[in-house]
C-alpha cells in the first residue's frame, strides 16, 4: 500500500471515531437532559404543604370547571362516594374510557396522583398537564423501579393514589374485565395502605346514565409484616378483581330487586 493510500484510510478511521464520539457526546447528552427532565417532573409530584399535605390547585380547578361538563355529556351517579375518608388510600377500578379518570377525582377534594402510561407525560400538551397534575408514568411492563418508588412515597406522604390494574381501555367487552396486571396490591400491603374499590358497572356512553359503585375500603391485613412470594402477590391482586366482580354483582341485584317491589 502506497503512502497516499495509507494517509486516506487513517484519514476514513479518524473521521469515522470523530463521528462515533461526536454521536456518544450526543447521546449522553440527551441522557443527561432526560435524567433532569424527569427529576423535575419528581419533584413536581411533592409539592407538600407545611403540614406535608398536598395541595392541587389546578386539579380543584378542573374539577370545578369538568364536572358539569362531564356529566351533561356523560351523565354518571357515584354510590357509596361518603366512604372515602381523608388521608392516603389507593383508588382501584375498572377502566372502560380515558373519562374514568374523573370518577375518584368527583369523591374529594385532596390531591391525587393517577398512574397512566409513561408516554402520556411526554405528549406536547397532555403530558405537560399530566406532569402538573403529578401523574406518575408507568411502564408497560411495570418493571420500572422509579413508578413504584414514586407511587410509595406519595402514599407515605399522606395522598391518594388512582389506578387501573388492567392497564389499558377495556375495548373488548362489558362484563369480563382485562386480566389485572400486579402492582396495586403490592404497593397496599407493602405501604399498609386501605384500597377503595371502584367498579364502573356500565361503559360510558353519550347522554346515558353511568353508575359507578365504590365499595367499602379494605387492607390485605393478613399480609402486613411478611415476606410475600410473587405467586401470593399475584393472588392479592385476583382478590381485587373478584372484589369488583361481587361489588357490581350486588349493585346489580339491588336495582333488579327495587324494579320488582315497583312493579
């Protein structure tokens, strides 16, 4: 190889690793900024009064301005709302619609973290909502180690916490809910935090009447202080489903038995 020949291939190698650092320096650039990103989006979540409560005051104004709105378009009823107390408790239902967000937010005026999917908090305009409002990402997967330990510390701070063990609208049918994906009695047992159960016993429709049940707050007291197997994780959480079940089947029953006594 001639000399020219040997001087143009180091040239190539130099200008090749110029591009490899140069698109390294990008990356850890870009990992940086979303590593800040995120922490100022943590640090949003704990905006903590002097008396460590939290204070949601654009989420008291959304109430105030959505819920007639809400309910002339999707008229709903809430039964049983004088069973939620102050104080940290994690909200569990079903999930039919992006709307269902609003029934736990319609039962007090404390502050409340939803968990919705990770990339809906860095969509252009609901994301930057969703991360004022202290929405905590999950993954999909919920393998991700930050959502639990975010969704820890708001419970150990005192607040309310709402999710939708299925993961995803239920699209598919009416009465069989999507499996339930785990975390929510994890977090219960774990925090030693009361679940309130919320079943939405029909799919929100335009201009129909949607009832929604919360049944009574409950704790998995029998598993405090144990060391629990993912298997008997896994049965807390099929508790939760079969709670939800009955809570529907007994709303049920209730109004079929009130139309016979009218009839």
């Amino acid at each position: 190889m001639s000399e020219e020949a040997a001087a143009q291939t180091t040239e190539k190698e130099r200008r090749r690793e110029e591009k490899r650092l140069k698109k390294l320096e990008k990356k850890e650039r870009n990992q940086k900024k979303r590593a800040e990103k995120q922490e100022k989006q943590r640090r949003l979540l704990f905006p903590a009064n002097k008396k460590g409560r939290h204070v949601m005051h654009l989420m008291n104004v959304l109430r105030v301005i959505f819920y007639p709105i809400h309910w002339l378009i999707f008229p709903f009823k809430l039964h049983g709302k004088k069973k939620v107390g102050p104080g940290a408790c994690i909200y569990v239902s079903n999930h039919y619609c992006i709307f269902d967000v609003f029934y736990p937010a319609h039962t007090t005026w404390e502050g409340i973290h939803f968990m919705a999917k990770d990339p809906i908090l860095h969509a252009p305009v609901l994301g930057y909502v969703a991360r004022r409002l202290g929405v905590i990402g999950a993954m999909r997967d919920g393998s991700d180690v930050r959502t639990i330990m975010d969704s820890m510390k708001v419970l150990k701070n005192g607040e309310k916490l709402s999710l939708f063990p299925e993961g995803t609208r239920n699209k598919t049918s009416d009465e069989e809910f999507l499996p339930f994906h785990g975390g929510a009695a994890m977090l219960a047992i774990k925090t030693r935090t009361p679940i309130i159960p919320i079943v939405i016993c029909n799919r929100p429709k335009v201009f129909r009447m949607t009832h929604v049940v919360i049944g009574e707050p409950f704790e998995f007291t029998e598993y405090y202080g144990k060391k629990l197997s993912s298997e008997e994780y896994a049965q807390a959480d099929e508790k939760l489903a079969g709670l939800l079940y009955d809570l529907r089947s007994q709303f049920r029953a209730r109004r079929s038995e009130k139309r016979t006594k009218r009839k």
